[in-house]
C-alpha cells in the first residue's frame, strides 16, 4: 500500500476515535487536505522579492510588492473556480472582500478590518500554476513592524496546530547572515521545520549581484553554489538556486509593447546603448531622441531592472529572441526561473504525496499527544509505524542524515547515494544519474550495478555504521527501481 494510502486508513481510523470530540473537525481538515494541492510557503527577509517571485511562479502579477498593508498579512493563492478574496479575521468568521485590479496587480480592500486583526487573506485565482500547488505568500521577516514577522513564525512553526505549509521556498539575499540564522532557528523546532526534506533555496534578486552587470547571473550562480554546499545551509533546505525574481516576473507577463520601446534601445548602435544604460538615471533622462518619455523609461526600469534592461536590448540586438512569445521564454530561462521550476517540480511537486502524507501525519502524532481517548494509542502506534517503516520516509530521513553531515564514507559514494534516494528528483533517470531520454535497458542495467554496489556496502564489516544504515535504504531505492522498470516494460 502506498504512503497515502496507509496515511489516509491511519485517518480514518483516527476519525472513529474521535468522533464527537473537538478533534473531529480538525481531522476532517487533515483528510481534505491530502487531496488538495501541495501547500508551498514563500518564506525570508523584508523585501527579499517574495511576492515578486511567487507572481512569477504563478504567472500573473497578483500578489501586490512593494508597499500597502497586506504585504504584512499572510496570504493563500489557491486555484478555483472564480475569482474572490476572503478574510480570515482573528476574531469572528471568514468574510468576502472587495478587490481591483491594477495593472494585473490585485488591489484588496480590507474593508474596514485592520491589517493587524487579520489572520490571513485567501485569494481564490483560476490558475494553471495554482492547480498543482497553493502558494503562500508570507511577511518578511525582520520587518519593522515585528508583528508582521510573529505572523510568519506562527504561520511556519505553530505551536498547536498542523503545518500549514507542506514545503517552504526560503529566499537568502547575498548572503545575508541574518538569513541563515533564521533558517537555524526553524530547523530547531519540532514542527514544519524546513529541513533539507522540504525546503530549497532561493539566492534572490540576483541581478543585483555584480551591480547587474550582463554576467550577473553568472557571478549569482557561483554565489549560489557556494552557498548551497556549505554545511550549514546543506542541512537546512534541498539545494540553491539563483532567480533573478523582478526579470522573472516580467518574462512571464511581457506585453508587445514593451519589446517595441526595448527594440528601440535595442537599435542604436552598441557604444551609445552601452552608455545610456550605465546608470538607472542616465536611463531616465538622456538621449531625448531616443523616442521614450522619462515615464516610459521608469516604468522599464520598474518592470526590468537595469540588468533586465541591458540583457533584453542585447537579446533584440542579436536576434536571440525576435517576437514576445520567444523572449519571454528566453528571459524565463535566462533568470532561472525555468530551473527553479524544474526543481520544484522534482523536489516538491513529485514527492507530493509523500510531503502531504508527512504534514498529516505530523498533524495526527500531535493530535493523539494533545487528547488522549481510548483508542488514540493504537492510533498513535500506528503513525510511528508508517513514519518509521514507509520506504520513503526512510529515504527522506537518510537525505536528513546525509545533509546533516551524520552519513559519512568517500565522498563519491555519499554524492551517489544523495542521488539514488532521490535527492536530486526521484525519477528513474535522475536516480540514477543517466540522461532523461535514456532507454529502459540503460536504465535495468545501470540500477541493477547500483543495488550490487549497494549491497555489498550495506553487508561490508568495514562500512560505518550511520553509512551501513543507509545503505541498506539505498538497497531498497534499487529494488524499488527495478521493480518499476520491470512494471513499466
Ligand atoms: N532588481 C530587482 N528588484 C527586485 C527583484 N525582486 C523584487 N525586486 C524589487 O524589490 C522590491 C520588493 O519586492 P517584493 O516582491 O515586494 O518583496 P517582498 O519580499 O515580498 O517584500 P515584503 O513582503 O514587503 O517583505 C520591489 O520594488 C521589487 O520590484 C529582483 O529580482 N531584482
Ligand atoms: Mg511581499
């Protein structure tokens, strides 16, 4: 029986023991919960680019950045049928609010309801990007008002309740020291702390980085890297990306007409663009025959950034990109949100099921510790057997252990079982290290190597203990291969 389905008989067991109870309601929430989308939290400092990076994510600009009030409250964008904004006060039930669009960007009235009495806004959008995953857009943390940054804390390590997050994207600035703190202290707690099991990295703004010079991008993934590999940071989130959020955000939502005022820059010949693009302000306010206002110019700059400036008028120039559509996919790649999305997709969005089941699970242990009835023992037997025995638990544990630094041995084989317990993505080819367009025979024969080696390392007396353990896991990640390929000929 799969995770799921084991976490939803463990429910459904759990339901009938509390019936009648106040824990019947909240267990019904649990059991909707696993099929509804994965639940991922933009989570990091004041003005890291959060509500930037999650419209790029959804493909819209809906969450409003910069200023106004409810960048200080959290709030939800799932997918339904229509569009509509509700309040979840602190104090009374959920009520509609009104709301405009600006510029794509959702204006919310609060309606009379102060920032600080909100527990969180709900923006229901018809979405593609939204039906496979919530996201939650959350305070920076850090901010002025530390209210703002209580209500992320409540949001990602509740004291009493189940996680509302199953996965966090965790946004670090160049490495802002404060950042990795702050990521320790989740990792200290006991409840939705990002682990590297369901948190990644963001290096955010990342055109920034190198004064948004054209190899910006470049210098940022150096950075990233780096980053990503240190032992610190290894322990707390999967790996780290660099997104150049703003630019990102842009691509997706690129009209016409601003790839017409860009062929202009794109037209004058290389010396002069170089110049008028050297500063913001030089930008804004020299070469009038240019044939763009100051206004024009700002709200480039304001949709682009500098470097996204430069980048897309060099693209123009060498015909990289002629029409929007091409540009928009070149800028996508280009900022890195096209890998970003890929990992997502392999660490968050393929492990749903497994993230979503650990939430609930996590969920129930709690219940059955808070209200003890008869009954609520087997219950509770019940979930540390299927966190301790489920096969994938065991691999997100050993993926734990290894970022943790526990699983030690030559650093080839660590890396390689990273890789076949699916920290890198759990298909076939990304296990396994092939390319993705290898063939099932490729696949039998390179697994079939993989489970010997494994093997042979799990029943070596000369293998560490912390290293025989998880190898052992690797050994079933093999035979779970295999029987895959063998199913799918
Ligand atoms: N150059 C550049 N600017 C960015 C980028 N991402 C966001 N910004 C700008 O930074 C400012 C803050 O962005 P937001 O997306 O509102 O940041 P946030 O983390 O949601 O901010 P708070 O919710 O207020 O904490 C805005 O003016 C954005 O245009 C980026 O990748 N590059
Ligand atoms: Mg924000």
């Amino acid at each position: 029986m799969s995770v799921i389905d084991r976490t939803r008989a463990v429910l459904e067991q759990a339901t009938t023991v509390y019936r009648g109870t106040p824990y019947g309601g909240r267990l019904s929430a649990i059991r909707e919960r696993l099929d509804a989308p994965l639940r991922v939290a933009v989570a990091g400092r004041v003005k890291a680019g959060k509500s930037t990076l999650l419209n790029a994510l959804v493909g819209e600009r809906l969450a409003p950045t910069d200023a106004g009030e409810c960048t200080r409250i959290v709030t939800w964008y799932r997918d339904g049928p229509s569009y509509r904004v509700d309040a979840t006060p602190k104090q009374g039930p959920s009520r509609p609010l009104r709301f405009t669009r600006e510029d794509g960007v959702i204006d919310i009235d609060l309606g009379g309801l102060r920032a600080e009495d909100v527990a969180q806004l709900v923006v229901t959008w018809p979405a593609q990007a939204l039906r496979a995953m919530t996201l939650i857009d959350t305070p920076g943390i850090g901010s002025l008002s530390e209210q703002a940054a209580q209500r992320t804390w409540d949001m990602l390590v509740p004291d009493d309740e189940e996680t509302p997050a199953d996965a966090v994207i965790y946004l670090l600035r160049h490495l802002h020291a404060g950042d990795v703190e702050f990521l320790r202290a989740f990792h200290d707690t006991e409840v939705s702390r990002p682990s590297p099991v369901n948190a990644i990295g963001v290096l955010s703004r990342a055109d920034e980085i190198g004064a948004g010079r054209l190899d910006a991008m470049a210098s940022a993934r150096r950075i990233a890297s780096r980053l990503g590999a240190g032992a610190g940071v290894r322990r707390l989130v999967q790996s780290v990306v660099p997104v150049a959020g703003l630019l990102a955000e842009t691509a997706v939502t690129l009209t016409e007409t601003e790839v017409g005022q860009l062929r202009r820059v794109a037209a004058l010949p290389v010396r002069q663009a170089e110049e008028l693009l050297l500063s913001a302000d030089r930008f804004v306010r020299t070469m009038p025959e240019l044939g763009l206002t100051e206004l024009e110019r700002e709200a480039l700059l304001a949709r682009f950034g500098l470097f996204g400036v430069r980048l897309t008028s060099t693209l123009l120039r060498r015909e990289v990109a002629g029409t929007a559509t091409e540009l928009s996919r070149e800028l996508a790649e280009r900022s890195g949100l096209t890998d970003l999305r890929e990992i997502i997709g392999s660490l968050f969005l393929q492990r749903r099921d497994i993230l979503k089941s650990r939430s609930a699970l996590l969920a129930l242990a709690e219940a059955t510790r808070a209200l003890v009835r008869p009954g609520s023992d087997a219950v509770a037997a019940s979930v540390e057997e299927i966190m301790a025995s489920a096969h994938p638990f065991n691999e997100l544990r050993v993926l734990s252990s290894v970022r943790a630094g526990w699983v030690t041995g030559r650093p080839d084989a660590v890396a390689e079982l990273e890789r076949l317990i699916g920290g890198s993505g759990s298909s076939a080819h990304e296990r396994l290290r092939l390319p993705a367009d290898a063939g099932p025979a490729e696949l039998t024969e390179a697994a079939g190597q993989a489970l010997v080696r494994w093997q042979r390392r799990a029943e070596s007396p000369m293998t560490p203990y912390e290293m025989a353990l998880a190898a052992r896991v690797a050994v079933r990640s093999c035979e779970g291969l295999l029987a895959g390929l063998e199913r799918s000929r």
